[in-house]
C-alpha cells in the first residue's frame, strides 16, 4: 500500500465538464484546484481558453502565470506544478489536477526527467516561417523523426509547439527527446479520473461553448491581444485566437472563423482522447456521483 501523499486528478477531452466537475468535487473533499491546461497560463488570455471565472471560493493554482509572449516550458510546468502540490498537501488539504493537456498530467503522475532547454530563437524563426507554408508543419515533423522515431509516439505532429519543442531538445542535448520522457519514482499516490462524454455529445458542447465565446467578446479580447502581440507566437497560434485573428485580417468572415474554431476544436477533443485512453489506470466515469464514490473509496472516508 502506498504511503505517498495522495493527488486527484480530474481529465478528459476540451468541453467534457471538467470545470464544473472539479469544483464541485473539491468542495465536497476541502480541495484546491490545479491548473493543468497548457493554455490557461497566459495572462489575458480568458475567454478563449475557457478559463475557469466563477472559482465558486475555491483556490485556483497556475492560471495567468505568464504573458503570451514568454516561454513556458514543460520543465517549467512541472517545477511549479508540483511546488503548489506540496504546498497545498501541507497545509492539510487535498489537491485537485484538474486539466485536459496529457503531457502536464503525465509529467506529474509520472514524474517525468524533463530536460531544461532554453528555446532556440534562430530555429524557431525558421520553424515559424516556414509552417505558415502548405506541409510546413509536416516537413518539420519528418526532420524530428529522423532524429527520433520514438517520437512518433511522444508528439502530437499536429502540435507545432510540441514539435518545435521535440526538435529543441534534441539538437541541444544531441539524444532522442523520447529518451527524456523516463518515468521517475512517484511522487505522488494518484487516482485518475477521466470524464467519458458521447462524441456527439462533446461536439455539442464544443459548438455551444464557441458560440458562447464569441457572444461573451472574443473578438474584442483577441483585437486587444493582437495590438500587444505577434500573431506568430504560440499562444496566439492557439484555437479560437487564430481564427479570430484571421479573420480581424479580413481572410474570411466571422461565420466562417466560427465554423473553423468549431472544426479545429473537434479534431482537438478526438486527439486529446486518443492520448488519455492509451493511460489504463484512467478510471472513467459519466457524472458527479460515479466520481465521488471512485474517491471516497480511494481516500477511505465516509460519505
């Protein structure tokens, strides 16, 4: 039996309920909530992230950590991440992961030995460039397999981020960046819990929840990022900010930057999916009742 201090963490794919799910159950068990969306951590970055406005009371960690145009690594993450862990098991209370990024989880519950390489300007400028074109991206994900095959598993080659990432840590360090994701010893006793949602279903949600984006002003939230901003930076590469970004530049309207916010948004969820059923010790559940009765019987406490 494990005696290490025991982590909750909440999953699953974009628009599956997590938020409202987190809340709720940190309340019933005197939790805080972690951020682990690689996205809610630039600052004035709110509504197309869908960060979490209502904390209800509850105390949130990692949200605005950074301005959209600062590096933020994975190394970075994790050293913070679980600093406010600790801190917040010191203090007697249970902490909640609470997110849909699988890498950020997993550098937690796995421990993970992540490299910190600082990003290499020259190479992303180029990257930067030239991804703009038609098989930008894939050209540059072919140069990462060829310094890497097991990469193919560890990269989302539909990431530019990860890729370029992938890329950085391998020239820096001259040895596979799949070498690098090594499980260390655990540092936490954790239970996963993944909320399972119909495909049909999230794609309902997707689409209300980018509607309700828009009608809550993310067009004048991306105009107000876009005057302090490059549209070439990560962060404002993300979903919903390039849309809207190129449509502020007259490429198309809005019906259509809507359209494609929903369509990218979708392909998101269905890879987000795919990278969290490969995780078997995921314990999925469908609502608020299955969860709590997963974590009373994990923390042995009585209803």
């Amino acid at each position: 039996m494990s005696t290490l201090p025991k982590l909750i963490v909440i999953l699953g794919p974009t628009a599956s309920g997590k938020t409202g799910l987190s809340l709720k159950l940190a309340k019933k068990f005197s939790g805080e909530v972690v951020n682990a969306d690689s996205r809610q951590i630039y600052k004035g970055m709110d509504i197309g992230t869908g960060k979490v406005v209502d904390k209800e009371g509850m105390r949130h960690y990692l949200l605005d950590v950074v301005n959209p145009d600062k590096e933020f690594t994975l190394a970075d993450y994790k050293k913070k991440a679980v600093a406010v862990i600790k801190d917040i098991l010191g203090r007697g209370k249970t902490p909640f992961l609470v997110g849909g990024t699988g890498l950020y989880i997993q550098a937690i519950v796995d421990n993970l030995e992540i490299p910190a390489v600082p990003p290499n300007k020259k190479l992303r400028m180029q990257f930067e460039k030239e991804i703009k074109k038609s098989g930008g991206l894939e050209k540059w994900y072919k140069k990462l397999l060829k310094l890497d095959p097991g990469a193919a598993k560890a990269v989302d080659k539909k990431n530019p981020r990860r890729v370029i990432r992938a890329l950085e840590i391998c020239l820096a360090t001259g040895q596979p960046f799949s070498k690098f994701r090594k499980k260390g010893e655990p540092l936490f006793n954790v239970l996963q819990i993944g909320l399972s949602v119909s495909r049909e279903k999230l794609y309902e949600n997707i689409d209300r929840r980018v509607e309700q984006m828009v009608e809550d002003g993310l067009v004048s939230e991306t105009k107000k990022l876009l005057k302090k901003y490059s549209p070439n930076l990560p962060s404002m590469s993300g979903i919903g900010y390039k849309e809207i970004g190129d449509y502020l530049r007259g490429d198309y309207g809005l019906p259509e930057a809507i359209q494609k916010i929903k369509y990218r948004t979708h392909a998101y969820a269905r890879r987000q999916m795919t990278w969290f059923r490969r995780d078997k010790r995921i314990k999925w559940i469908k609502n608020y009742k299955e969860a709590e009765g997963k974590i009373v019987k994990w923390l042995k406490i009585p209803l």
